[in-house]
C-alpha cells in the first residue's frame, strides 16, 4: 500500500503543476467542512480537524485555494484512503510552492 500512495502522490505532483493552466477554466469547488468530510471519508477526530485547519489557513490566506481545490478534487476520485492521500499531496504541494500545510 506504501509504493501506491506514493505513486498517487508522485502524480498528484505532476498533475498539480500541469493543471494551474486550466486552474482557470475550472469551476470552483464548494469547499466547506461538511462537503470535504463527506467527500474525503475523514471518521477520526483527527481528520475532522485537519480539514477543519486546512480551511481555517486558506480564509486566513496561508494556503492557496487553488491548491486545496486541486488537491481535494484529485483526493475525492481515489477508490480507497481518500483522505490520507489528501493529506499527503497537500502537505508535499504546499511544501513545494512555500506555504506550511497542518
């Protein structure tokens, strides 16, 4: 399971940067709690949390919506451990463009 998540994050990288072109051309994600916890399968406390901070940083501005919204559109489609991925692709994408994901 370890080599697949990292094969779906090494193509989260790759698609993430090829997609901020079309970034434009995408309709906007709802992203509340409720949506992105029930899209995102979270069941711990823990994982409400995350997505909880994850929006709290982008209304603050600390993280990009554009990467949340790519990130969660990504995530949402994977078959299993929706969330995990999430987490991991944000963390690896906020790292690389110089924001600090939770």
């Amino acid at each position: 399971m370890g080599r697949l998540i990292c094969c779906g994050i090494l193509l989260v990288v790759l698609l993430l940067g090829v997609g901020r072109g079309l970034a434009a051309q995408r309709p906007r994600v709802n992203l509340d709690a409720q949506t992105m916890k029930a899209a995102l399968r979270t069941e711990t406390p823990e994982e409400h949390g995350y997505i909880d901070e994850v929006l709290r940083r982008v209304q603050r501005g600390q993280l990009p919506r554009s990467l949340v919204e790519a990130t969660f559109i990504w995530a949402r489609h994977k078959p299993e451990h929706r969330f995990q991925y999430f987490r991991q692709a944000l963390r690896i994408q906020a790292a690389r463009l110089g924001f600090s994901a939770p």
